[in-house]
C-alpha cells in the first residue's frame, strides 16, 4: 500500500455540523487518535458536510425517500443522513447495514443521543449478503452511501445489489477512493469504481481532499437529466 493520506479537519466551526451530538462527539478533538476513541471510524469534517449537502440536495420534497448506508460502524454518518431528512421536511427513513455487534449498539445509542432514531433502522449482517435483499422491497432509492468492507468485489456486489433499485437521479456515493493500492494488491474502491463504470456506465465526480486513510469521497449517478 502507498503511504496513508490524511484529510479530516479538527480546526474548524463545529457549528457547521448538522447535529448537535455529533458537534458534541467533536469537542475537543483535535488529533486522527482522539477521534477514533470518540467517533470511531467515521468520515469525519468536512466529509460530514459534504454528505449532509448532497443528501439534501438529493431528497425529492414531494416524495418518499429511501436512503441506505453501508457500514454503519458507530452512526455518525447514518445520523447525518437521517439530519438531512429532517431538515428538508421530507418523508423517508434511512436503512442502515452494519457486520459488527459492537458497532451497532454503540450506533444505536448515536441515534437515540441525536434524536433521529425514529428516521433510522440498522440491520446488523453482512452488506455484501444483505443489501440487495434489503433493498428490493423498498421503494426507489434516492441516495445510497456505499462505505462496508472496501475491498475491490465487495463494493461492486455492494453497488450491484442497489443498482437496479435506484430513483431517476440516485446518487450513489462511495468513500475512500484515493489509490492507495500498488499494481499488484487488491484495487479496492478505486478499482471498483473503474469496474463499476465499465459495467453500469454512469458518471463519476471525485472529491480527493477529504476524508482519511484512505481519503476521497465519490459520486455516481446514471444520468444527471434522466428521461
């Protein structure tokens, strides 16, 4: 692997976060150590805002949207997610998927602490097993942040079982896109996203400067005026 990049900010307004217990979560924090004991191993600022101002951006007013994550690990992110919800007035609901007990309960707790766990299921298992059955009984999704295992077949199954599901004008968002891998170890997000492409088409916007090992954040949508 190449060396680690580091993008998540700790000097900024933590008024800028969507939701007061995550401004709580970051008190303080003002080092990659610090913020792992106090969010664990969430996207962190300014990705928290690029999230929050896509997803709502994305939200149809008039509609009900159906948002699914992927790697809850301790809810930051999902609660930013369920904000934008909220905050956009809109009807929808979050579905969340998470492998690790732990991790969901002390999600779980996140939510409740947020006050967005009514806009919130998480449904503990494999995403690679889970989401494409989750998925396939819900309405159309409007937006899909894809952030579980970061191997390169993992996410494409990940973007494969959600693909079929999307609304005309899903985003899709994917984190840790940066090309840490050397030629002959597994392409991980990055590569996917080159198969992805290949196989579905589609467009692809790349945020590089945010994030964290790995960093980068990276939209794709079908088509940006569907018919």
């Amino acid at each position: 692997m190449k060396p680690p990049k580091f993008y998540r900010l700790f000097d900024y307004d933590r008024s800028r976060l969507p939701n007061a217990h995550l401004r709580s979560l970051e008190e303080g924090v003002a080092d990659l150590e610090t913020a792992r004991l106090r969010s664990g191993l969430t996207i962190g600022y300014p990705g928290w805002s690029l999230i929050y101002d896509l997803a709502v951006s994305a939200i149809d007013p008039d509609s009900e949207n159906v948002i699914v994550e992927t790697g809850s690990n301790w809810g930051c992110t999902t609660i930013v997610l369920a904000q934008a919800l909220i905050d956009r007035k809109a009807r929808g609901h979050v579905w969340t998927v998470e492998i690790d007990p732990e991790n969901a309960a002390r999600a779980r707790q996140n939510y409740e602490t947020a006050g967005v766990a009514g806009r919130i299921t998480l449904v503990e298992g494999d995403a690679k097993s889970t989401v494409a059955g989750l998925v396939k009984d819900l309405a159309p999704l409007r937006f899909a942040f894809l952030d579980g295992c970061h191997l390169h077949d993992d996410v494409v199954v990940e973007f494969e079982g959600v693909v079929d599901h999307l609304a005309p004008g899903a985003l899709v968002v994917f984190d840790n896109t940066y090309q840490i891998a050397e030629p002959h170890e597994d392409q991980r997000v990055n590569g996917a996203l080159k198969t992805i492409v290949s196989r579905h088409g589609g467009n692809l916007i790349n945020f590089p400067f945010v994030s964290w090992y790995t960093p980068g954040v990276a939209i794709w949508q079908k088509a940006p005026f569907p018919a």
